[in-house]
C-alpha cells in the first residue's frame, strides 16, 4: 500500500472516530472533551517536507472545524503543533530525519521514552493553545487549566490505547 | 535585494506558519462578529450532508423517546380541535349581539416551520445545531428554534439547505426570560458545567420564587413566541454580591435527545425593525 494512500485512509478513519464517535459521547464533565484527531499529523512519515506537513495540517485542522463548528480554532492549534513537530524530533532523536525513509513516529523506531515525550509535548501544545484561544472568548483560569489538564490526559490516555491496539508497522530498533 | 530573497528562502516555513496561523485566527475572531462567512456557506452545505447521512442511522435510537415527546404535543394540539369541545346550550338565553364587527378574529403573528436536525452537540462549551431547513425554504437569520417541549435556541447561520442554530448551551448565549408565576424579568445563559442545566439570573429577590416554578420567554422579545416554556428552576441560589436570585433551571426541552425541531417566524418582524429604526435614527 503506497505511503500516501495510506494515510489517506488513517487520515479518514481518524476523523470519523472523531467527529461520529467521541463527539458523540455524553458529557462527563465540563472540563472532558475528547480531542483525538489530531493524533494523524503526530503519526505521518518522519521525511515530510515541512511546508506540506504545514499546509496538511491546517486542512486537517479546517476539517475539524467543519464540524466543531468553530473556524479557524483546531486549524490554528494544528498549525502550530504541525511547526513545531520537526524541531522536536530533530531534537529527541540523535538521527537525521531524513535517513528514516518512510518510517513513521511510533514507540519502536523512536523508542519508548522519546515517543512519550514526543507525544506528550505535542498533546499539551496543542490543547494549551486551542484552549487559551476558547479562554480568551469566555472562561475563567480554573477553566482553562482545569481543562488542559483533564483534556490532555483524556487524550494522551485515547492515544495510548489505540497504539496498543493497532501496532502500526515499523522495521527500525 | 538578494539579502530579501535570501531571508524569504531562509524563513519561508516560518513565513508560511505565519501566513496559516494568521488565517486561522483571523477566521475565528471574524467568525463571532460576522457569522454569515464564505467559509461558513461552504462548510454549511459539506458537513451538513455527511451529517444528514450518519444522522439517519443515529435517529433510529431514540425513535421512542421522539414518538413520545410527538405524543404528547399531538394531544394538546388535539384539545385545540373544534371538535373537542362542546358548545354550551344558549337556546334559553337571549343574547343580544351588538357588535357589527368582530373584534375577536385574531391575526397571525408566528409561522412554524418544520425542520430535522441533522446535527447536534451538548459535550462543548459552544454547542450548535444544524437543522436541514434554509435560505430556500425562507429562513433567515436571528429567528427563534423551538422544540417540542420548549426552546432550543436561535438561527445564526443560513446556507441554502441548511442552518446552524446557536443552542441554549451556548457560552455566549443570552436569552431574556421571566418566571410564569412572579413574572419577574432575568436573563437565561449557560454556565458551560451541565448540558441538562441552565443558568436563570439577574431575577430580583422581591420576587417569590419556589422550585418547580416554570421559565417561559418573555412577553417582551421579538423573536421568541412569549410564554415558551424554556426549563423548570432546579435549586435556588441567592446572590450576596446583588439583590438577585441566581436560578439553576433544568432545561424543558431534552437536548440529549431533540431530533425535530419548528423554526418560528415573526411576520411582524420587519415592521417593528423599521419602528426601530426611525427611533434610532432621531
């Protein structure tokens, strides 16, 4: 399966996850909302070019919104998150990305601690700015870090099973 | 000028992280000033269709609970039909009927319109609905949504097969309210921590307020029917800072569960804006 239709097909099944089965989730609490989408731009290839990975981020984003129905809120989060990701594995992994091929972020080709830490900078950044941009709309600050904290947990916790149920292939270490 | 290039060469990932951020966020701070965007008519028509599809599965489970909500407002419309009620004998009487004209016949001032949701949110802390009625159909911004039960919120946005509807739970909204038994004047949000619980406030303590007490729209919006029923109070808080009751009222209409919904139209809507708007112009 070639490497672009197959995150085609993540990038879709990811999204109907989402949108037709966590929005659909009886509120638990205030502070829960289970974000998960935008594990897709954490898991494309290591040798993306940057602008694309930019560019596939931001379409990914407006997608959400669609149906969160707030432009520009999960776009603007995915952006940021989408820049940031190159300087973190360049920064946590002693290798070139470029060397990695087609490999993509997962527990064995980064190893079990730098993927944590990968996963768990990247989740946080993303939900810190997504919802410091709903704070500055209403809220007060036990809401924002109440809601950081319960949403990132909610989310790594979501990540965390589906990488023990999918075992994404990979060759490396 | 080669030194230019050389920097845009250099930063264009950062300049094009700036571009889409700067996109993003312009969208979404236009987006509550002005909600009718190209963006919004685009992405309208394309979520609301894969909504409308899922939708159609996802109905089938709480088909029951429709059904019986449907009931319950067919009997009280029911109750309405000439042919319930029973004309009271006058044969014996002598009426004299002096009027000429009849000063009763009463002229419409609302028109329903029926209408599916199609898509529907409680778990956020902006939470809107699409219903699969639009500019076609003659919907246009700032009309009333109401339930079977009660009220459901206010059109923002029309396309021209769907509209997205601002739900009661909804941070920013604000609907003005008064208690059908003290007819007090108050202002009904939503505190964003319980989707089955609204916020009643600014209800002045001279007013008797006791649980159980029902939150109807006010007699003196231009949107809502008055007397809309919008939930029943919960628990009573009394506000120390002001002289106000602070009123946690549990939603008439279940917003779980809502799957119809009737559009109401004011005919009278455009009249009294041009009242409106020679008083301000003065």
């Amino acid at each position: 399966m070639s490497l672009v239709f197959k995150n085609i097909i993540r990038f879709i099944f990811i999204m109907f996850i989402q949108i037709f089965v966590l929005n659909k989730i009886p509120p638990l609490h205030q502070f829960i909302v289970p974000y998960f989408y935008f594990v897709f731009i954490l898991w494309l290839p290591f040798k993306i070019k940057r602008t694309a990975l930019l560019f596939i981020s931001f379409a990914a984003g407006m997608l959400a919104d669609m149906f969160f129905k707030t432009p520009g809120l999960h776009a603007a989060a995915c952006v940021l998150i989408a820049y940031i990701r190159p300087f973190l594995i360049n920064l946590l992994l002693p290798k070139e990305a470029t060397d990695w091929g087609n490999e993509e972020p997962t527990k064995k080709t980064m190893g079990p601690v730098p993927y944590a830490t990968y996963l768990i900078i990247l989740t946080l950044l993303h939900h810190f700015y997504l919802i410091l941009l709903e704070w500055m709309q209403f809220g007060s600050f036990l809401y924002f870090i109440g809601k950081l904290v319960a949403t990132t947990l909610v989310s790594l916790l979501l990540i965390m099973i589906t990488d023990l149920f999918l075992n994404r292939k990979s060759k490396l270490r | 000028m080669r030194n230019v290039f050389l920097f845009l060469k250099r930063y264009s990932v950062f300049i094009f992280f700036l571009v889409l951020q700067g996109l993003a966020l312009s969208m979404l701070f236009s987006y509550n000033r002005f909600h009718q965007t190209a963006y919004g008519m685009f992405s309208n028509e394309v979520a609301g269709n894969v909504n409308k599809r899922v939708n159609n599965v996802e109905s089938f489970f709480t088909l029951s609970e429709q059904n019986k909500a449907l009931r319950q407002q067919n009997a009280a419309l029911l109750s309405y039909l000439p042919s319930g009620s029973v004309i009271p004998d006058t044969s014996f009487q002598l009426v004299a009927d002096t009027v000429a004209v009849d000063s009763l016949k009463a002229y419409r001032q609302y028109q329903y319109f029926d209408a599916k949701i199609i898509s529907n949110s409680v778990f956020l802390q902006q939470n809107n609905m699409v219903l699969h009625r639009g500019s076609a159909q003659g919907i246009v911004p700032n009309m009333a949504v109401v339930g079977t039960g009660g009220l459901i919120g206010t059109v923002i946005s029309v396309s021209e097969n769907m509209s997205i509807v601002m739900s009661l739970l909804h941070r920013q909204s604000k609907v003005i309210a008064v208690l059908k038994k003290g007819s007090g004047l108050g202002e009904v949000s939503w505190d964003g921590k319980d989707p089955r619980f609204l916020v009643l406030s600014k209800i002045p303590k001279t007013v008797v307020v006791k649980k159980g007490d029902t939150v109807v729209s006010s007699p003196y919006s231009d949107k809502f029917p008055p007397g809309l029923p919008i939930g029943y109070v919960e628990k009573i808080d009394q506000d120390q800072e002001t002289n106000t009751y602070k009123l946690k009222i549990r939603t008439a209409v279940d917003f779980y569960a809502v799957q119809h919904a009737y559009i109401v139209k004011n005919l009278l809507q455009e009249e009294m804006d041009q009242l409106k708007k020679t008083v301000i112009k003065e």
